[in-house]
C-alpha cells in the first residue's frame, strides 16, 4: 500500500480578488513537481468566487471536468447550447471537453459567495464529441453509506454521471464514531480522499478539513470518523503522465 498526504495549509494558492483560489495540483502559475497528480486525477480546486463575479468564456479540450458545488449558486453557459443553466448544492455537473468547448461559470448570486470544487480528470478517449450533464443527488443517500456520483460510460450503473474515464467519484458523510470500508474497484486503481469537513482516521493518519491523502496499492482501507464528516472520493487509474 502507498499513501501520500496532503495537507489543506500546503496547497497552491492564489488570491485574485474576486476568486479565492486553492489547488491541490499544479495549476496556472503554481507549479509544485511533486503535486502534478494522482494518477488521471489532473486537477482539484477548491474556489470561493465572490458574488455576481466568475470565469468568462474559454476554451477546454480533452478533459473529463466535474463540477461539484458546495454553497451558493453555479451558473454555467456554452457552446452546445446551455445558456446560464443553475446547478446548486446537492447537484453535481460533468463536462467532456472532447473535440473543444467554449464556456463560461459565474456565481448566480448578488449577495453570496460560491463555494466548489472542480476536478479534472485526464480521459482515456480523445477527441470524443464534447456533452454536458447534471444531477441532482440527495443528502440522505449518503448518511453512513457510499453515494457514487460519476462512473465510466462502461460502468453499469445507470444512477451516476458518466465520464469517459474508468474513474469512481462518491461521498459519504459520517457521524463521529462511524466506521466506513471503501473497496477499491481495481488493483490498478488509487483513491484521492478529500475530507471536505470535521476529522477522520485513515490507516493511523488523522485528517482535519479539506485535508487529503492518496492511496493506492490496496484493495481497501477503512475511515473512522473522529467527529463528524463529510468525505469526497475520486478513484482513478493511476497512470503515469
């Protein structure tokens, strides 16, 4: 088994006034060489965008993007049609960049701030046709219990989003004292565990919030709650880049 911590108070940061900007990997003009990523996992950011501001239009490409909101409200526009759709919390975007796309990402609200997380995943198939999704997932689906929000479009389970990439993204959230058993999906697999919230213990190492720590080499390993938590994981085939 191999782990990798990281934690909050390390990673990249950057203040641009009206975006509040915190990078687990090299991203823009933070580069650290030993945090490029995790396997496909390419790019976690964790942004706090101020009110009526956010990312006008620009271009992606051969990227699986998810978007995953935590407080106030996203609003999203592109080239395939989508114009200035919302998408709160509770609900979780996926975008396949493919061939391009063109968008844009504010915060719809005049008086609260967003808060979210954007990942990048590296896909295993380019140049597919680009295409955007939604959905909404229920808080109580994940009280003590594993709620899976994106799959490969190879995977059988028909509740997720779908990506072109063997990948796994889930949450659970845990009451102090819980216990929890991930079970890896493959042995060609890691699983980047981001503790969005409250303390947990992972193999005898203690996360505090918006700490995260990479595994990879098991089958499984279990999470103890030490108060209660909410969990963000991103399983991925761990290729090299």
């Amino acid at each position: 088994m191999k782990t990798i911590i990281h934690k909050a108070e390390d990673r990249g940061f950057a203040n641009h006034g009206w975006l509040q900007a915190n990078h687990s990997f090299s991203f823009a003009s933070w580069y650290n060489p030993e945090k490029v990523h995790f396997g496909a996992l390419r790019v976690l950011n964790d942004d706090i965008i101020a009110p009526k501001m956010g990312f006008g239009t620009h271009p992606h490409d051969n990227m699986e993007i998810i978007t995953i909101p935590l407080k106030g409200v996203l609003k999203h526009r592109d080239n395939m049609g989508d114009d200035w759709i919302p998408v709160v919390p509770g609900e979780v975007q996926v975008m396949s960049a493919g061939t391009g796309v063109q968008h844009s990402e504010i915060n719809g609200s005049i008086d609260e701030y967003l808060s979210l997380f954007q990942i990048w995943i590296i896909p295993e198939e380019r140049s597919v046709k680009p295409r955007y999704d939604q959905k909404t997932f229920s808080e109580d689906d994940r009280k003590g219990k594993l709620q899976t929000l994106v799959t490969s479009f190879k995977d059988e389970d028909e509740s997720s989003l779908k990506i072109h990439q063997d990948a796994k993204l889930s949450r659970i959230d845990l009451k102090e004292g819980q216990s929890f058993t991930y079970d890896v999906k493959s042995k060609d697999h890691g699983v980047y565990v981001m503790n969005i919230s409250g303390g947990v213990s992972i193999l005898d190492i203690n996360l505090s919030t918006r700490d995260a720590l990479g595994i990879s080499e098991t089958s499984d390993f279990e999470i103890n709650a030490t108060e209660d938590s909410e969990l963000l994981f991103i399983e991925v085939p761990m290729i090299s880049l």
